[in-house]
C-alpha cells in the first residue's frame, strides 16, 4: 500500500504541474488579447493606463502566491511538530535506558550498559536433600446414604499404607533437623542426617 500512496502522490505532482501550465497559457493568451488601458478607482488608491489583462491576473496571482505560502507556513508547523516529537522520544528513550542500568545495578543484576566484570550477586546455593515421608492416608467408611462423589473428584489410586520417601530440597547452606510431627521415625533420620 505505500507503493500506491507513493504513485498517488506522483500523480498529483504531475497533475498539478500541468494545470499550472495550461494556467500559465491562458494567462498568456489572455494578457495578449486585451492590451487596451482602464483606470482603476479604488477608495484612496487611483491607477490610471493600466493594461486590461492586470486587472484580472494580479488578484488571482496574489491569491495563489497567498495560498502557497500558507501552504509552505502549514507544512513547516507540521515538520517542526514532527521534529519536536522525535527529539521528545529519543529523550525518553535515554531516560528508559538510564532506569534500566540504574535497575540492575539495585537488583544486582548483571547487565549489558555497566562495563564492570560481573560478579554473581549470591553465593552458590548447597542444595541439601532430605528424606520426608508421606503422611499415611486412611480410607473413610462409605455409608449406604451418601452419595457418589463426581467422577472428576473419585480417587482411583489411593495410598496402599505403604511409607514412601522422597528427597527434600532445601536452600540452606547447612541440613538442619525437620520434623513435621507426622512420624517420629523420620524425625529421628532426619536429625541423624
């Protein structure tokens, strides 16, 4: 689409210059035509032997050289806008880059504007794992009356009693004892640990 913009405006160009032309032409044609003198009485202003040909192409003239600088003035307000619009994003995105430095530097964060050596903000993590049991499910007594839970909500595989470990991931730098107080026995492993 901006292609076609582009040949729209060409066109116009070309337009109007040949209107210009064919103005000129007739203008020509007409100051030739009507060589005879008036006197133009105007309020104050008095003119005597002027061609005939000036009376009408003076005031157009003016009005058109009237319009294109209007049009030159109008074009030069927008250009202007236009200047100071891009001068006020560039400002801003300055600024954006300046919080974005100043950013990292107060979230330690290493970044591309700051020309220091990187150096990590925390020391490495000791991940430490732990063993923690699962707590033992028992299963509820269905009664008679009570209704069947939604099928979304039916447990299929529920816990066969059976203590299952896992690893616990810890960020501390040292293991410390943990107990949940759901057994005793991984209490006492934990604290062993």
């Amino acid at each position: 689409m901006p292609y076609l913009s582009h040949v729209w405006q060409r066109f116009l160009l070309a337009s109007s210059l040949l209107v210009g032309l064919a103005i000129g032409a007739g203008v020509t044609v007409f100051g030739y035509s009507n060589l005879a003198t008036v006197d133009v009485h105007w309020s104050v202003l008095r003119l005597t032997g002027v061609p005939l040909w000036t009376v009408a192409v003076v005031p157009v003239a003016l009005v058109l050289a009237t319009m294109t600088v209007y049009h030159w003035i109008d074009g030069l307000h927008h250009f202007t806008e236009h200047m100071r619009h891009r001068h006020r994003v560039h400002e801003l995105e300055q600024e954006v880059t300046k919080l974005r430095a100043h950013l990292d530097q107060v979230l330690e964060m290493p970044g591309k504007t700051t020309g220091k050596e990187d150096k990590p903000s925390l020391p490495p993590a000791e991940v430490a794992l732990e063993p923690v049991s699962e707590p033992e499910l028992k299963p509820e007594p269905v009664t008679a009356y009570a209704p069947e839970p939604p099928a979304e909500q039916q447990v299929e595989d529920r816990p066969t009693g059976k203590k299952t470990k896992r690893p616990r991931v810890s960020l501390d730098s040292a293991p410390e004892p943990h107990s949940n107080g759901a057994d005793s026995e991984a209490a006492v492993t934990a604290q062993e640990a």
